[in-house]
C-alpha cells in the first residue's frame, strides 16, 4: 500500500511539473519573426505578466555568428514588437535567425527564420534615396521592372517603435515617392533611428521581404525667410519658420557694423512663438545709437544655448539728417516803405485830377 501511494503521489509530481511546463510555454508566444541581413523584429504576446528578456541570434552552419539581447516587458494579455539592427556584414548566402524569449534563465519559446542573401534575396527596385531629418522622412523608389509594394516606415527608439506608418499596395512603375512628417515632438540631441520594411508583391510567392535603415540627430532648426526680411533706417523686422519637431524657443540677434568706424551694434529680440516645423512667427528691433553712414547688418537665429541654426546679411545706409532751411532777412531803408506809398498816394491823385 504504502508503495502504491509513493509511486501515486510521484505520478502526480510528475504530471503537475509537465502541466505547469505546458502553461507556461502556452502563455507565450511569439506570433511574428522576420530576419534579413539588415535587422530583425518579433512580435511577443503573453497571457500573464512577463519581465524577462528576448535574445536575437544569427547562425551560420549551427554556429553562432551574433547575439542581441533585449529586454522584455510585458503585461497580461498584451504584445510587444521588438526590433534589433545586425551589425556583422554577411559572408554566405544562407545563415539562420533564431529568437528566444526566456523568463529569467528559463527559455520558454523559440522560433528561427531562414536567411537568404544575394540574387535570392535582391528586390525589384533600388533604394534611390532614403533621408531622415528632424521633420520627417523621404523614401525615393526607382524600380528595375513595374511591380507593387507594401512600405512600412518605422521611427525607432533603441529596440522600440515609437511611430510608423504604411502605404499597402504601392505601384512601382516608375521613380517612387513618400514623403512622411512626424506628427509628434522630437527631444533635441537625441539620435533616432528610421527603418523602412519594403513587401514586394509576387505572384505566386509571399512577399519579397527587405528593410533598411537610416540614422539621425535631432535638433532645433528655423530659417530666417528672406523675402519677409525688413531692413531699414529705423530698424529691422524678422520672419522665421520652424523646420524641426524640435521646439525652437529662441532668439535673433542683429548685429550692425560700422564700414567706416567698424563699431558693432547689436540688438537682442526674444521670440514669442515656440517654433515647430511649419510654424512661423515675426519679430523686430528698433535701432538705438545708429548714425548716418553704411552697416553690414547680420542676422542671426540662435537657441537659448547660443547654438547658431541660421544667418541672414545684407547691407543697410542711413542717409545724412537735412539741416533746417534758414532764411536771410533783406536790409530795408528806413522809411522806405512810407516813401512808396506817398509816390502811390500823388500818382493817384494826378489821375483823378486830369480826369
């Protein structure tokens, strides 16, 4: 009896250890994965809370080429879509891409993805331009033959995506086009990376999948427009345009030169708006201490850190004030205006006599 209990109470372990393993794989998932030589992403979905970490590898003939670790967080019922760059070149034409999602030292699911490279792996188009800026982005497409595409474009912070955006069913005829601005404030000095995730349309194949990646640093950018550049002997008015998510919460300074004394004069004007891109806002300064003569006058936008972002010169002459007209007063004799009218008084009186 006491033998039958063990070996039942052994069984059960035993099952409860196997149940528990079956929970814990089924909880999670790992619903997506992509490689190619460029970067990989999963997508992982838990059904219980998760803080573990998903490591990223590349084999080559079972042997481990690179490694990426990335840590996981995840809520119940939740997925999170986790993205890493490969930094190794390839070498072959065939490697191997594995993900393992583990909590704590445990693994608890796996999955790999077959990487091509070469002809196998080559797209119907060349990336003719592919440009980030603190603005948005341009992704400039000239295919080899006509086709379609799914474009995705993803703003990427560290293993993360913060945005993206996608345009399905593009037709690739000719030299192709998107242009993307970022909806959302950019943090100044941070670097941002931009990937673009390309699906070519085969007809009897899934799609062709490619994706590329650009880098940039964000910061504050305006442009001083010339044509609304007012410059004059009484001072000078300035229209600046925001050209970056980074918010611009600057200054002008005007600074007027002397050609013939070489004095500098210069004049420091705050700006009202917080500029963005798109965003415009006007300013001024009145002269103070300018005399007549010629100024080289610059123009410049700077930041609260004294960062010049741009610069505007031209060329200023203040004309030399009039002097007041004066009159010279006529010397008369005296009497003399006394003696004309008598003259006029006895001309008179001579007519009216002869009359």
């Amino acid at each position: 009896m006491k033998g039958e209990k063990v070996s039942k109470r052994i069984a059960l372990t035993v099952i409860s250890i196997f149940a528990l393993i079956n929970l814990s794989a089924a909880s999670v998932e790992i619903s997506d994965f992509f490689s190619d030589f460029t970067s990989s992403d999963a997508m992982v979905n838990s059904s219980q809370d998760l803080e573990g970490k998903a490591v990223f590898e590349l084999f080559s003939d079972g042997n481990i080429v690179e490694s990426h670790d990335v840590p996981l967080k995840i809520k119940a019922g939740e997925s999170v879509y986790k993205v890493i760059l490969w930094e190794q070149k390839p070498q072959k034409d065939y490697y191997t891409a594995k993900v393992n999602v583990y909590d704590n030292n445990k693994l608890l699911v796996s999955r790999s993805y077959q990487v091509s490279y070469g002809t196998v792996a080559l797209p119907n188009f060349h990336v003719v331009d592919f440009s980030p800026t603190n603005s948005g982005v341009q992704l400039l497409l000239r295919p080899f033959n006509p086709g379609a595409a799914d474009i995705r474009i993803e703003l990427l912070d560290n293993n993360d995506i913060v945005y993206t955006k996608t345009k399905e069913d593009m037709s690739l005829t000719t030299v192709s086009e998107i242009k993307l601005s970022w909806p959302f404030l950019l943090i100044n000095n941070k670097n941002y990376i931009v990937r673009t995730k390309i699906y070519t349309h085969r007809l009897y194949a899934s799609p062709l999948i490619n994706t590329y990646i650009a880098y940039f640093k964000a910061s504050q950018d305006v442009e001083i427009l010339p044509d609304d550049v007012e410059v004059d002997e009484y001072g000078a008015s300035v229209t600046i345009r925001g050209k970056s998510q980074v918010p611009f919460d600057g200054f002008i300074i005007v600074n007027a030169r002397n050609r013939e004394t070489n004095e500098i004069f210069t004049y420091r004007q705050k700006m009202e708006e917080i500029l963005v891109s798109g965003k415009e806002d006007t300013t001024g300064v009145v002269w103070r201490g300018l005399v007549s003569g010629t100024y080289d006058v610059e123009i410049t936008a700077i930041t609260q850190d004294n960062v010049t972002v741009d610069k505007y010169e031209t060329v200023l002459r203040i004309p030399e004030s009039p002097m007041p007209a004066t009159t010279t007063p006529v010397n008369k004799t005296p009497g003399f205006d006394h003696i004309i009218f008598s003259l006029m008084f006895l001309v008179a009186a001579w007519r009216a006599k002869g009359a």
